[in-house]
C-alpha cells in the first residue's frame, strides 16, 4: 500500500490517505504514520469504518492503551475505549463538557499520554470542531530573554483543579472521590521541555489542570499563566479540525494542546471513540 501524507495546516495537522485499517498495516506503512505524526502533531485518517476492536489494535502499536483511570464512561466491550459524548447520563458517568477548555490528555499524570486516537461515529450537523495548537512553535517563538526566564521554572499540575473551575455543580459527572484523587495525585512538570523522541523543545503548559509555579507567589505564576495561555493558542500555532463521520484522528499530546468548541446545537449527539497511548515505542 502506498501511503499519501497531505499537509493540512501550515503550523500543524497532515491527513494521511490509503490506510486501511480492515487489515493488519504493513510495517513499513506504520513506520510512516509514526514518522508523520511526529513531523505534523495531528494525523487524520478519513473515513475509518473499522470496529472498535480495529482501532485498539492500531492505537497499540503505538504504546500500551489502559482504561482512562478516572472516568468511568467506557465502551462496554473495551474498557481502553473512553466513550466522549454529549449524551446526558442520569449516573453521572457522562462525559458531557469534557475537554472545553486547551489541555493535553493525561497532562496531570506522572505517566503522560503520547497519543491519543480519536474517532468519530456522530457528530453534530454543524459546529463542534476541535483546536490544536503546536507547542514546538511556541517555544521557538519566544524570545531568548523569555526562555531564560520559563526554563528553571515547574509547574505543579492537579486533576481536581477541573472540578473547581469547570465541573462545580454539576450533577451529570462522577463526583471526585477520594479514592479516583487518590489515582492521580499532584504532579511537578517543567515548563520548557525535550520531547522525547524528537529532541525539540516545547513548552509544556496545560491551563486547565496547572495549579501553580514551585517558588513563587500567586500573583507571579498566575502572571505567567496568563501569558502562556495567550502564546500557546495564536491564531498561527492553530490547526482546527473539522470532524467528519468516520474521521480518525491521532495527536500528540507531548508538543500540542487542543480544545473541544462547544458551539453545536446539543440536541445533537457528538459521539467518538478515544483511545490514549502512554509508553510510547516506534510503531513496530
Ligand atoms: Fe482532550
């Protein structure tokens, strides 16, 4: 099979066509989608009707997929799926308003996500596209004198921070226990980082979920939250993805930040199936 990598932004974003994913992928051909997902930061795959058993076996070759350690909101038969939608679930295991806000998947564990694979099964007639940002570009845009400043600095990330900001009130999600803040404690991060497998730095910056700079006051770190959450999402870092049936798409969560737009008519369902990556190797 020969594969087409079609660039689909200037700052980030490529679709890849001529994967079939019915099949087992040749090596080569996952050599490839490996190499362009590192080269792009977003990969999307069109018209991906395959099972979910077919886009867990793909996500796999990419690093070890776990079930997500907090939400409970999982395809029945695939506990590594994580089911996003907009359905209004009376157990409170929904996943309604996830996302809303620029993050990177898994950015408050210890053990961050490389990839996350993403595909749609419904999606609103109109509105409900997601934003990725390219946080290498970020980085080499800043000024040598910012980077002096950003590169001692670590952020302390905290998953409970989204039930303050977005989550307060709400009776349509899982209530944060003990037990699930138990599952991911705070973390420390550097702001300026190597990705691992290509060497470029990036800024490492998740607004949702960073509570605060180790050292410093409240009104320094939060001076610098709001600069950096200013940075990372210009215009030109953007590549916005307009979600078709069947689309798959595959980023990296280590050099991009992305958000879900919540500007679709919520009677609409908007339906994907997300499979994270951690432990990330070469795709064969
Ligand atoms: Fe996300």
């Amino acid at each position: 099979m020969t594969l087409t990598i079609n660039r689909l932004g200037g700052a980030l974003g490529a679709e890849v066509i001529g994967l079939d994913l019915t099949r087992e992928p040749a090596n080569e051909d996952m050599d490839r989608v490996h190499q362009a997902w590192l080269d792009h930061g977003v990969l999307v795959m069109r018209d991906q009707q395959i099972t979910a058993e077919q886009q867990l076996t793909f996500a796999r070759r990419f690093g070890t997929a776990a079930p997500h350690h907090l939400n409970p909101n999982r395809h029945p038969d695939h506990p590594e799926i994580l089911v996003v939608s907009n359905e209004r679930r009376k157990d409170g295991g929904g996943t309604r308003g996830s996302g809303q806000h620029w993050h990177s998947d898994y950015s408050y564990l210890e053990g961050r996500s490389s990839a996350s694979i993403l595909r749609a099964l419904q999606i609103p007639s109109v509105g409900g596209d997601t934003m990725f940002a390219n946080t290498y570009r970020a980085h080499d845009a800043l000024s040598e004198t910012m980077r002096g400043i950003l590169s001692p600095l670590t952020i302390t990330y905290d998953y409970s921070l989204v039930y303050q900001r977005y989550y307060k009130g709400r009776t349509d999600r899982v209530q944060l226990t003990d037990e699930l803040r138990a599952k991911a404690p705070p973390s420390e991060h550097p702001i300026i980082e190597a990705h691992p497998e290509t060497g470029r730095n990036v800024i490492f910056f998740d607004p949702t979920y960073a509570n605060a700079i180790v050292g410093m006051e409240e009104a320094e770190y939060t001076a610098i939250f709001r600069f950096l959450t200013d940075h990372l999402t210009r215009p030109e870092f953007i590549y916005r993805h307009h979600w078709k049936p069947y689309d798959m798409v595959m980023w990296d969560n280590r050099c991009t930040i992305h958000c879900a737009v919540s500007d679709y008519d919520d009677a609409e369902r908007r339906h994907l199936n997300r499979v994270t990556v951690t432990n990330s190797h070469a795709a064969h």
